[in-house]
C-alpha cells in the first residue's frame, strides 16, 4: 500500500515562529530515503501552514509525486493549473475549522466543482475528490470523472480514539461520541464494514481509492487490510512521532504497518 506523507505539520511549527526553520523543503530527501511514495501538501486559502513559495518549490524540486490539497475556489485552480503538480485533491475549507472536517460537498449540481476538474484534467492533472465515505459522494464522482477519490477517515479515527485512547480522559473528548464500549464497537465495525464496501464499489467504477485523516500507527491496520484502498495520506500522526524519533524512522515505522 501506497503512503503519501503530509507535511503540512512541518510548515504549522515554522509559523509558528514565523522564521525559516523548520523548512518543509527539507522533509523531502528524508521522505524519499524512508520509502515514502507521495509528498502531500495542502495549499489554504488562509495560508495558515504552506506558504506559495513552499507549493512551488516542493512540487518543482520533489523526486516523489506531489499530491497538492486545495480547495476549488477559482484562484486556487489558478495556482495549481500554474504549478502542475502529479495530482490535486480537492478539498472543502472552512475558515474557523482547525483541520479538514469533512468531505467535498459532490452531490447535486456542482458547475464549480465541475469546472475545476475540467480545468486541472486540461492541463493532465490527475484529481482527486477528498469525499466522505457514502454511495451518493462515490456516484457524484463516477459522474464528475475524477481519476481518484480519498475517503475522510476521520469518523472511524474518532470511534477508534473514543474506543482504544482513553480519550474521554482528556479535554479532546467528542461528545457525540461518549457512548458505552459495546455502542461503539458496533460503531466501529459498521464504518469500516462501509468503508469496506465502498472501496470495491469504487474500484468497480474504475476510480482509484485512497483514503486519510486522524489515521495513527494505533488505527492504520484496518485500514491497511482492505484490499481496494492503495493508498493513504498521513500526517499529524507522522510529524507528532517524528519530534521523538525523527521524520525518517516515523516513516520507516508507518510504513512497516502498511506491508499487506
Ligand atoms: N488527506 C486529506 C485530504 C487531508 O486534508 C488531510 C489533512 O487534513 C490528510 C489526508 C491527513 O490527515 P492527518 O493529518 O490527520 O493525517
């Protein structure tokens, strides 16, 4: 299984300080020497983390594809078309929220969406539509002609976290999500059942599947076991464990988990 490694993270602690370091250019040769596939980077329109200058040196001087995050607003479309990555994940963004909740909105008429994708296809982008895990956002891609689809993760990673961390030990609690163990076990195996059956459905219509979010070396397993998904996008979990043990062994130990 494929691993794209977000490095997003890297660029929050530089500005954090606003000052050169950490450089996110410097993950690069790192993630090639550890066996990445994919350097993932999310553009914002808010430029909370990568800077332009960041997008465009990453996916000029990268040896590893480039998946560039962004959402479809038209000056977005712009810089990718201008920058030409391997590959554009169209995102949703939210001004106040504090990482990417949920997935694209594709259902229902879309000419903006539509457009985008037109736009990137021209220029032999391939695209990817970051969608939540339901048969109407597969469909409405089939129908918008995109090359891939992520499935957010980010439901099964907030189960599992409620479920195995303890997390409703600490002040991160989701409180739609303080139910009894057995309750969300059932939860559990109900979204991955539907993850499950999703990626064949999208297999089966010819698009390629990834899938991302809240995955960490504690949930990626089950992930990693359903066969349809080639490839995952991963990054807080990455950068978290690369402040103790370095970016190269955080990777080398992710990527021991994805070996099928
Ligand atoms: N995939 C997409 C499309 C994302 O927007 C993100 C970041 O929100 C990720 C994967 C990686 O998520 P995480 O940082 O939780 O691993």
């Amino acid at each position: 299984m494929k691993l794209g490694v977000n490095i997003d993270h890297i660029a929050v602690l530089r500005e954090a300080r606003r000052i050169a370091d950490p450089d996110p250019m410097d993950a690069l040769s790192i993630c090639k020497r550890a066996g990445a596939d994919q350097i993932t980077i999310h553009l914002r329109e808010d430029r909370r983390h990568m800077q332009d200058f960041d997008a465009e040196n990453i996916i000029r001087l990268s040896s590893l594809p480039v998946n560039l995050e962004c959402a479809i607003a038209s000056d977005m479309i712009d810089i990718a078309c201008r920058l030409r990555p391997h590959r554009v994940t169209l995102v949703p963004e939210k001004r106040e929220e504090v990482t990417t909740e949920g997935g694209l909105a594709v259902t229902g008429k879309q000419p903006r969406l539509k457009h985008a994708i037109e736009r990137l296809q021209a220029e032999e982008i391939e695209v990817s539509l970051f969608i939540d895990p339901t048969t109407q956002a597969v469909n409405a891609s089939k129908e918008l002609g995109v090359e891939w689809v992520e499935f957010h993760t980010g439901k099964y990673a907030n189960i599992y976290a409620m479920l195995y961390s303890g997390l409703e030990k600490t002040p991160y609690t989701i409180p739609q999500l303080e139910l009894p163990r057995n309750t969300l076990k059932k939860l559990l195996d109900k979204e991955l059942e539907n993850l499950r059956k999703l990626s064949c459905d999208t297999a089966e219509l010819g698009i390629k599947v990834a899938a991302g979010h809240g995955l960490n070396y504690h949930n990626v397993s089950d992930i990693v076991a359903i066969e349809m998904i080639e490839e995952l996008n991963i990054g807080q979990s990455i950068v978290a464990r690369s402040v103790f043990s370095g970016l190269e062994q955080a990777i080398l130990d992710l990527k021991a988990l994805l070996i099928r």
